[in-house]
C-alpha cells in the first residue's frame, strides 16, 4: 500500500480499507476535481508529476497548493498534443518514478487507453519500491470506462467555512458513499452521509 505522508482522518476515505488501490488508474472529476487530487496528494510522500494540456489555463497555483502539500514536490509537464497527455502519462506509470502521476484531461479516454494505463502502472509497481498511482481528472460527471475507482468532489462551502463534498461513484472494491469534508489539510473533520 503506497505510504501516507501525514496522518489523516480515518474517516477520510482515501485512508483504511477504502483507501485509492496503487498501482492502477483512477478518476476524479467535478469542479473541485484539482482539489481532490491535491487531496490525494498531500496523503502520499515524493514527487508528484502533473500533466495538463499546454493551452489549458487552468492550472494548480503553487501559492494555493501550500496548504495541501509542498510545491517542490510538483514536476508540471505540457503536453502539446492530446495523444501526448496520455502517452507521458502511461511511461511515466511504467517507470514507477513518481508515487503519483496526474493527467488533467480535456475529456473521459476510452476503454483501451485507461486499459493500457493500467498495465503501465502493474509494471511500474513491479519495478518501484512505491507503486505508482495513476489520477484522470475528467470535466464534468466524467465516465471513463474500465476505471478503478471514480470520485466526484464539488465544493459545499458554509459562511464561516471551507468545506467539500466528497462522493465515491464507482469502485471495484467498496461501494458508493459520500462524505462531507471541512476544515483544512491535516485537520479534518469528516462526516460521511
């Protein structure tokens, strides 16, 4: 099981028995889809590399991302072409040098690229000492096929406060639930629906 970098709330359901299955593919989407995978991020320990389209605009903030982990810890790549999203994503699965390798994509891929992206990250596993995780940040409700896990994270934000809402739509290995998450990273006060 790939190691956390900091204790979190064991509620929190990328920790315990529902934690993100290294060494395979999984997908956020909604609009917080970028915090959830900060979220995810600042549970693990070691590089992170983020791939995103070289025309997108909307990229991570490296003074917004001081709260959720630490900005050297981030290697960005552009991707010029969309074919290249996918394939720096898939060798960078297979080389197992990052604990965590995220593609922002414009859209869901389908099934024989993320099947593709699984193998990459079986073999990464085989070769690191942390498997690798493998995180598609999908617009909208997102839908890729053939997928881990799938999770939706929106925010719910109260007057005084910061707070998300946290929804497992799809995984092999638990089944769908919701959480409501306030506070900040590395103090969290979670409430599952």
């Amino acid at each position: 099981m790939t190691a956390l970098a900091r204790p979190l709330h064991p509620a929190l359901p990328i920790a315990g028995p529902a934690a993100l299955a290294p060494g395979r593919l999984h997908e956020g989407c909604g609009p917080a889809r970028h915090t959830w995978a900060m979220l995810v991020a600042g549970a693990l320990s070691g590089p992170v590399l983020w791939i995103a389209p070289a025309w997108a605009t909307d990229r991570p903030d490296p003074c917004g991302i001081v709260p959720w982990i630490e900005p050297g810890r981030l290697i960005f790549v552009a991707a010029p072409h969309r074919t290249d999203l996918l394939w720096c994503m898939e060798e960078a699965l297979r080389s197992g040098a990052a604990p965590l390798v995220v593609a922002d994509l414009p859209a869901p891929p389908g099934l024989t690229p993320v099947r593709r992206l699984h193998l990459a990250a079986e073999e990464g596993a085989a070769r690191a000492a942390q498997p690798p995780l493998g995180l598609i940040l999908t617009p909208g409700e997102g839908g890729a096929p053939g997928v881990e896990s799938r999770w939706h994270m929106a925010p719910a934000h109260a007057a005084q406060a910061d707070r998300w809402h946290l929804a497992r739509r799809r995984d092999r290995r638990a089944p769908p639930a919701e959480w409501h998450l306030s506070g900040r990273p590395g103090a969290w006060a979670v409430e599952q629906m």
